[in-house]
C-alpha cells in the first residue's frame, strides 16, 4: 500500500489478478479427481483416499489439463527519495513508512499463460512409487506442470501490427468488434523467460528453461532446491529418484502437450520455437530435457511450408 503525505487513507500500490480466457475451461479434472478421493476430510484420511483411488485407475486414464490464463497487474508507483515532487509513503505491513513514491512507474499490463498439468498420465513407474509404504509415508503425489508466457502487452488488444514484419503468422483471432488482431502479442514479441522451479510456491532455482516447472517435488533440507544426487542411500536414494521420474514422466510429457496446444495459438512460428529448450540445462533438468525431444521427435511439431504450410514430425 502507498499514503500520500496529504491523504488519510492508504491506496493499492500492486495488484493482480488472474482469470481463464473465454475460450479456456472452468473446470479442472485434476481437482476433480483429488476431492473425489475424500470430500470431507483433510490431512492422513484425504491421503489414503487418494491412494486407494490411485490405485484403482488405470494410470492411461488419470487427468491431464491444460488452460490459458490471463494475468494482468496494475499499480507500481517509482520509488525515489525526492519529497518536493509530492511523493507518496510506502506503508509496510507493520504501518512504518519505507521510500518515497512518486508518479506511476507503469501501465498496466496484461500477460497471457499457457499452464499444462498432469495427474500421472501415463506415468506408472511414478504412480508405483506413490504407492509403496515409504511413498505413502512421505505422501508423494504424482502432480507435475509446465507454464509458459505466450503473450504480454501493456494493452488488451494488440492491433495486427503486431505480425507486420512479414513473418507468417500462425494463428489469429477476431476481438469483439470483429477485426483481426494478433493475439496479445506487440510488435517485439514475448521476451524469452528465465524459467523457474516451483513446488507450489517458487523456489530461488533457475532451470535454464524458458518455461516455469512445477511440480509435487522432495526438496533439500534448506528448501532452496529439489532433491538431487545419486550416491545416496535409503530414503534420500528415493527422494532423488522420486523428483527423476516425476520430471521424466509427468513434467516432460506435460512440457510436450503444452507445445501442441501452442502452436494453434502462438502468432509467430520463432516466438513458437523459443518455447522449446534453448540449450542443455544443467542435471535434473537436462534428463528431463532428453526425455522430452524424444517425446517430440514422434509429434507433428515442425512447421513446413511445403503445401501451403503443415505441421509435420521430425521422423
């Protein structure tokens, strides 16, 4: 919050807010099938229904969802120390006052998600793993995800300028007054992303990914970081193992359905390329990486301009 040296009361300094797009779905089959579990109840009795489900599914047929997500943030007046331009005070949580504020330092701004998640699809090495006394113990959850930013502008609608320079376009869409416009995207294109690890909450970890991970993760004892290393035993043995197969078996094929769907909504074939890997992480994520190019290899994810355009496979 922000307090003018003539105002009584504080005004928002930051906000944001975050909604499906129209054409994105309300609901949420992965949510679905965990309050299923145990509607009524929390904590141990929630896990075990959730396990008893687990292993009653077919891993083929545990939820994978994707959604497209707007974020818009408003707010951020420039923090400066001059008191004659007629700043405002920063209120801090405990009501003491921090640098002067004064004229807005943006508009605001409208950011466009692509969020891909899996239950376990597919993945039955890292539902087995759930499974085991010590995987119950810990309570694993076999939930992992990718995000990736496919449009930012400082306005809702960006006109067709956007696709000016000539490269061809692979997806548009009408705004409400009917004239074709690029999809939230300015002229530049969206700035790569330095991708980040999350475990529900971001962890101070790049991956060297331009999209953001997330997933049920064993962390290291700081919470700093996930659980690697392959000369340990017993319980960190798993831990380590664990976060390997859920990044090979649940982010990875998630990383790959998040490309197919944006490449139907992506306006530029480089700013859809700049969503793969760029170059070779450093180890977990590298392994993920290899899982996830050959998961690729077999998916009609390479735009030809043979025969008016198509999408073809690398094999």
């Amino acid at each position: 919050f922000a307090r003018a040296p003539s105002a009584s009361q504080s005004s928002v300094l930051f906000a944001a807010t975050r909604e499906p797009t129209p054409d994105s779905p309300l609901d949420s089959p992965i949510l679905d099938f965990v309050r299923r579990c145990a509607p009524s109840s929390k904590g141990g009795k929630m896990m075990e229904g959730f396990y008893r489900q687990l292993q009653a599914t077919d891993p083929r047929q545990l939820p994978m969802e994707a959604k497209r997500l707007r974020i818009r943030t408003t707010g951020g007046p420039r923090v400066h120390g001059d008191q004659s331009a007629g700043g405002a005070e920063v209120i801090g949580k405990d009501g003491g006052s921090g640098n002067e504020l004064g004229a807005p330092s943006f508009e605001p701004v409208e950011e466009e998600w692509l969020v891909c998640s899996s239950l376990g699809r597919g993945a039955k090495r890292v539902c087995d793993m759930c499974l085991t006394p010590e995987g119950r113990q810990m309570k694993l959850m076999p939930w992992g995800g990718v995000a990736a930013r496919i449009a930012s502008s400082k306005e809702a609608q960006i006109d067709a300028s956007a696709i000016s320079s000539g490269e061809k376009p692979l997806h548009t869409i009408h705004n409400d007054t009917g004239s074709t416009a690029a999809s939230a995207r300015d002229a530049k294109g969206v700035k790569a992303m330095d991708g980040r690890a999350f475990c529900f909450l971001p962890l101070p970890t790049h991956t060297g990914l331009p999209v953001h991970v997330n997933a049920y993760f064993e962390l290291s004892s700081n919470r700093r970081d996930i659980w690697t290393g392959g000369d340990m035993v017993g319980v960190g043995r798993m831990r380590s193992d664990w976060n390997v197969a859920l990044l090979q078996d649940v982010v990875a094929p998630s990383y790959g359905q998040m490309l197919l769907y944006a490449r139907t909504i992506v306006p530029k074939i480089s700013d859809f390329y700049q969503l793969w890997p760029q170059a070779q992480p450093a180890e977990p994520w590298a392994g993920m990486v290899s899982v996830l190019y050959r998961v690729l290899a077999q998916q009609p994810l390479l735009h030809s301009e043979y025969d008016g355009g198509k999408w073809v496979t690398a094999v």
